[in-house]
C-alpha cells in the first residue's frame, strides 16, 4: 500500500513543486529505476501494456520509471517535460474488471504522451473510458486487484484525481496535498465524470445530488461477513489508508511554506510513532498506519519496495530515488531530467535474487538490518546521513548555477553527480553488509516474523 504527497509552490522554500511517494508492494516484488528515450513509433502499431495492448501514438518522451519488475507500468515517473505522477490503490463499491489497463499502466502511458498535469489527467480519463481498469496489480498473489487515485505534477501546478472503475473526479491542489489507499475528494472538487453522481444516486450510494460526497458514498463499508467473501472490502479494512493520509498531512503542514526535498524524504521515512517509541522500533513492530512500510507477516505483507521524491523546477527536475527497499534504511540518490537521465543503466532486478541487481543488492541489506534493527542501526546510520548531504550540497551547486536551459557541460556535471551517487552508494552498501553479516542478532524479530522472512528468503533463493 502507498503514501503520495505534493507541495505546490507557495508551500515549498523555493517556490518549486515537491512530489514525493513510497511505492508499497510485497515482499519479493523487485522494483526497477529504468530511463527509457522517447521514440517515433510506425503509424498504426500497439503497445503492449501489462495485460492488453492498446494503439500507440506516434512520438513517445523521455521517461524516468521507478516499477515493478515484471510490469509494463510503473509506481510513479517523471518525463523530460518536468511532469510528475505517483498512484494509490483504492477499493469502492464498483466492480473490478478482469482485465484492463492497471494504474500503473495509465501513469507510464500519460508521462509518455502528456507535457502537463492536466493533459495528463485527461490522457487518464480518457483511457478509462476506452479500455477501464483491471488485471492482476501484483506479482505472485492471486485476487489482488484495485482501483487508483493518483497525484500528477508538473512545474505549475499539481491534480488529484481519484477513480472509481471508469468513474472518476478530481481536485486542483491549493498548497500540500496527500492521498493513500482510500478516496480523499468528498463534495468539494475542481472536475467530475459527467454521469458520476447520476450514476451514484441510481446505485444508491448518495442519497440526493445535494448530498452527494464521493469519498463518504463510495467508499465500500467494512463487514465481518466480507473479510473473506470481498476482496475489496477486506483490502480497505487493513491497509488503514486514512490514518497513513493523517499522518503524512501532519508532518507535511509542519513545514507548509518552507518545504524542502529533504522535508519529504523525512515524511517517507516516517514509521507514525512517538520519538521516544522510534528508539525502539523495529520493522517486525511496525503496522499498516507506517508510510514507511515494513512487511511483518500475513496480515502486512506488503513493504516499501522504492521511493521517489520530485524537485520539480522550471528548467531542471532533480529526481531523488533510492531504488530500494525502506527509506528508512535507503539512499536517495539524484538523477536529473531532461536529459541525461542515468549514464550508466542499473542492471534489472528480476524474480529471483541476484547480488548483482541493483534492488537485490540493496534488498539483501535491508533484511540484514530489519533482523536487529536498532543495534545495526549504527553500522550505517551516519554514514547514510554524511552521503545524502553530500548529495544534497552538490545538488544545490548545480541549481544554483543553472539559469536556463542546462548547457553541454552543466548536463555533464549533472551525469556525473548522478553515476557518483550511485557508485557511492553501491559500494557503501556492500560494505555495511559485509559489517552486520558478522554482527549477532542481541534482540531477534518474533517467532513468526521470523517464519515469515525465512519464507520470502527461500521463495527467492536468497541466503541470509
């Protein structure tokens, strides 16, 4: 389950637009930073998307892709025209389809054919009433299927827009906006689906036009009687996607006006408990109101697979991902658009472990640190802290030197920070791993974490 937020900018310090989400998926599902160039495509030619194939167009853009491996869509992208967009599962009173485009196909296909955040709302909407939405959205876990709201960005101005099936409605952001797994826009909205409270009142979800509210009418009623019957119903229950909304909304306003990108990321490291608590939490203690999501067993399988937050400016976007499992335990790393994008390509992480992949190597770390997480904590801790600063002050150099379109040296300069952070990174991590495999374990996870994590482990041919 996901946790996206948004500043536009009279909420952030430089009067920029700041995106940033954790991507919430299960355990084994590997997540992929992939840069792939806008192309001409031949005149009447289809694009295969996850599960059906729809026609192309005939220019693609530049796009930045943070994805589940096995997907044609993504969690959340950029394009090289400084749009934005990250999604949330959500589950309403209307029937999921079998088949269709999943949100995370809908985001790739709008960063690949839109500018701005309002054409692609309405490349979004469109597609919804084309093709709708369905299909399988997870790896290895039969009956996981949803609905989706998303936040799309660019350099001016920010969208919510939720949906229901083919059904949908949508709110311009004012200043901080965020949204997790359950509706969010009630009766106060910018743009709505011309049947949608017409079709509300036929189903009996709104009583009358005056009294209609989308996330109030269809947001499906837990019952006893569904948690096995409904998938939807029992989704909706468990994932406590409004506590997550409060808590990322709280910690957003803290910093309304001053926002920075390293505010955000400091927003997806959040685990929703007390400073005194956080001193000994540990991720087989964390619960489904976390925005830094820690899968503990069969009621929370699902973790922070990779996170993203967006440093949208007029001429340049700087996109801070870690490509990895839990912020709290991750890097982020920056990569600039437009052009160049990453010099160097990641090698892709696939089903099975594979030290050599960028998530894996990464994953394995996080697994390493998650069985002793408070002693281990300092392996790493300061050292994470140092190189993100690094980042940070050598990002803010090229920010401030930039005044225009980047020229051929300052783009050089952007490749090269970037392939740094990256190599920084990647040999930081093999060497704190190396640390904490000769650490003993002094405060084990429980019994059944434990099963659990051993589980994942020997599904993916992963060694501990």
């Amino acid at each position: 389950m996901c946790d996206t937020v948004v500043a536009v900018g009279n909420s952030t310090k430089d009067g920029s637009v700041i995106l940033g989400k954790n991507s919430n998926r299960v355990a084994n599902e590997a997540h992929n930073i992939e840069y792939i160039p806008g192309k001409k495509h031949s005149k009447n030619s289809k694009v295969k998307c996850t599960h059906i194939s729809i026609p192309q167009v005939e220019q693609t853009y530049d796009v930045l892709l943070m994805k589940p491996f096995w997907m044609f869509g993504c969690e959340m992208g950029a394009n090289e025209h400084g749009l934005t967009i990250g999604n949330e599962a959500v589950w309403s009173k209307e029937p999921i389809r079998d088949t269709g485009l999943l949100g995370m196909d809908l985001i790739r296909l709008a960063l690949e054919r839109a500018k701005t955040a309002k054409t692609a709302l309405e490349t979004i909407i469109s597609f919804l009433g084309e093709y709708g939405q369905g299909g399988q959205c997870s790896y290895g876990v039969v009956g996981r299927d949803y609905h989706n709201s998303f936040i799309i960005a660019d350099q001016k101005e920010a969208w919510v827009l939720e949906t229901a099936d083919k059904y949908w409605i949508a709110e311009k952001v004012k200043d901080i906006r965020t949204i997790s797994n359950t509706f969010s826009i009630g009766d106060n909205y910018d743009l709505i689906h011309h049947d949608l409270i017409k079709h509300s009142i036929e189903k009996g979800y709104s009583k009358s036009k005056d009294e209609f509210n989308f996330a109030k009418d269809f947001v499906p009623k837990f019952r006893i009687y569904h948690v096995i019957k409904e998938s939807s119903q029992r989704s909706h229950y468990f994932t406590k996607g409004f506590k997550r909304q409060q808590c990322t909304t709280t910690l957003m306003l803290k910093n309304k006006g001053k926002i920075t990108p390293k505010d955000v990321m400091d927003v997806l490291r959040n685990h929703n408990v007390t400073p005194e608590k956080e001193e000994k939490w540990a991720p087989a203690k964390a619960k489904a109101n976390s925005p830094c999501h820690h899968a503990t067993g069969i009621i929370i399988p699902d973790q922070t697979t990779g996170s993203l937050v967006s440093h949208i400016l007029k001429d340049i976007q700087i996109h801070w991902v870690t490509g990895s499992s839990a912020p709290c335990i991750s890097t982020f790393k920056p990569i600039f658009l437009p052009k160049p994008g990453l010099k160097k390509k990641l090698k892709i992480s696939a089903a099975l472990y594979d030290p050599d992949s960028f998530w894996w190597l990464n994953e394995k770390f996080q697994r390493l640190v998650s069985q002793d997480y408070q002693h281990r904590l300092s392996v790493f801790e300061d050292g994470r802290n140092k190189l993100e600063k690094e980042f940070i002050e050598k990002t803010d150099d090229i920010i401030k030197a930039v005044s225009g379109k980047p020229t051929a040296d300052e783009l050089k300069i952007m490749t090269n920070v970037s392939n740094d952070a990256f190599a920084k990174s990647i040999k930081k991590v093999k060497e704190w791993t190396k640390k904490i495999e000769k650490m003993p374990i002094k405060v084990k996870p429980s019994y059944r974490n434990r099963v659990f994590w051993n589980r994942q482990n020997k599904q993916v041919r992963l060694e501990i």
